[in-house]
C-alpha cells in the first residue's frame, strides 16, 4: 500500500488474504496496466455485495446488463484525483485508454502499439452478445480484440467456477447471487465434472489456439511483440490470473503447458513484471 498513493484502484475481495487470492479478470486488467506505466495507487478492496454501492457512490452506472436488462455493476474503478469522487472512470478499458492517453511515455511505454490482433473465436461462438458494448473508437482493434477474448474466456468459466473463493463475510450472498444469474437452486449445478467437463476442456484449448498463434508470432517472445508487452497481452493475462486462481491446481498446471506453454510463459512474464499488488 502506498500512503501517498495518486490514484485509487477499486477491485474485488475475495478471500483474505485478498493480495494471494484475489483473481477478478477486469481489474487485473486495470492493475497490470498501472503497474506498466510504473504510477503510484493503492487498492481498495469491495466486497462482492458492496460493488453496485461503491458504483453508485461516483455517479457511475452500470456498463454491463444482466440477460434481462438489469443493471449489472462491476469494478474496476479507478479514482484519478482522490479529492474528486468524478474523477472515477468505471471501465478497465476506459482506464487503459486514460492511463495511455495521461501518460504516453511513463514506465514500460505505450500500452497500444500497433500490431496485428486478428483472433477470430470459433463460428458456434460468434453469434453471442458481447459482454460490454463499446461505442467509441479508440484503439477500435484492441477493443475488438478484448470483445473476443473475455468471450473466449467467459465461455468456459464454468471449469473455474467453484474454485473461486471468498470472504465468508459473503460467501453465502454470493453464491445465491451467481445461482439466480444462471436460473439454478444448487451448487453443485454451477460446476461441471467426468466427461462433460474434458469437453468443456478440449473446447477451451481449441479456443485459445488463436490466441496460442498470436503469442508464437515472434518465436522469442512472452509477449505477442516479442520483448515488447503491450495491453493485448495484458487482456489476456486478466483472464490467466483468474483461472491461476480457480482452477483446480493439475488443469491450471497443463494449461500453461497447452501450445508450447505460451500461456505459461505469458503469465508468468507479466506477474514478475507487473503483478505488484500495491
Ligand atoms: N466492461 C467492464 C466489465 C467489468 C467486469 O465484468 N467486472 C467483473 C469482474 S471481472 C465484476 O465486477 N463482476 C461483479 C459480479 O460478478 O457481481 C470492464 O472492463 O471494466
């Protein structure tokens, strides 16, 4: 924690101690992106039930709707000016655009350097909703390219979904919040096991092979420039943080191995550059 810390990063409690476990794909995105540009922030941790107060709290709505319309509040939020509760800008990448924007040249350089990301997901995935709509057009094709990823992603949580774990302080609110998301009474619904679940597997892995490719493009790598790290790799190193977390410890284990260990190597390259928890 820094005490003089300039900015503020709101993100989601698990279970204590929240700087091991916490594991939410979006601000991970936000604090892997802090970190490369080297700036000063303190975390602020929200409990799951807490999340649509602290929202409200800045003025900011929802980016995010639930399958029936409803206002779906998530963090990050990242406060830029600690004594104007506007300054908060309520979407990671919102906060990447922000950070490159404020701070073009700070610490590992610019975070959208241009690069190819064409990653098309599977045809039986293409026709889904995206997850978040984004109308602008700033750095319109890594913005694309976030669309598929937290799609190809958010597909196959359910292999992670009982690995995540939280304060007690809420387990239970948040386990019946989850249960009325997905329209089921138990838990033991929200997993997957035996066969069902090495589908969901082998659908995963063949899902990542675009991205697998992306990452092989400069044979030296971890990142999909090479030496150079870029918020593409940072997208998708969100989504490995969590499922380091929530995955039971062998199937995390092979999916560092899948493709050569791209992922592997990826997430390990930005946890020893970036994972600072501050
Ligand atoms: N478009 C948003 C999406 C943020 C998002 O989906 N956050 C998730 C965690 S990764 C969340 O807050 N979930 C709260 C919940 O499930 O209740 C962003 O990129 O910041």
């Amino acid at each position: 924690m820094e005490p003089d810390a300039t900015f503020i990063l709101y993100d989601i409690a698990s279970l204590k101690p929240y700087t091991e476990n916490s594991c939410a794909p979006n601000p991970w995105k936000a604090r892997y992106a802090l970190n490369f540009k080297g700036l000063s922030y303190r975390t602020e941790w929200v409990l799951m039930t807490d999340i649509a107060k602290v929202r409200k709290g800045f003025g900011l709505s929802a980016c995010r709707n639930f399958a029936d319309g409803t206002a779906f509040h998530t963090l990050p939020v990242l406060v830029t000016d600690p004594k104007d509760p506007s300054s908060a800008i309520g979407d990671s990448f919102d906060i990447a655009n922000y950070l490159q924007k404020t701070f073009p040249d700070a610490g590992a350089g610019d975070l959208f350097p241009e690069q190819n990301l064409d990653y098309t997901l599977p045809a039986h995935f293409q026709s889904l909703v995206p997850l978040s709509e984004r109308d602008d057009d700033v750095h319109a094709d890594y913005a694309r390219f976030q669309a598929n990823v937290d799609m190809a992603f958010s597909v196959h949580t359910q292999l992670a979904a009982h690995g995540m774990r939280w304060d007690p302080e809420v387990e239970e609110a948040v386990r019946a919040e989850f249960l009325r998301r997905i329209g089921k009474k138990s838990w033991d619904e929200l997993g997957i096991e035996g066969e069902a679940r090495e589908q969901l597997k082998a659908s995963f892995e063949a899902t990542l092979g675009g991205l697998a490719a992306l990452l092989k493009r400069d044979a030296s790598g971890p990142f999909m420039l090479g030496a150079q790290p870029s918020y593409a790799d940072i997208i998708v190193g969100g989504w490995l943080r969590m499922m380091s977390k929530a995955l039971p410890k062998g199937e995390w284990e092979e999916l560092q191995r899948w493709y050569d260990g791209v992922f592997g190597k990826l997430h390990a390259a930005l946890q020893k550059r970036f994972g600072e928890m501050k």
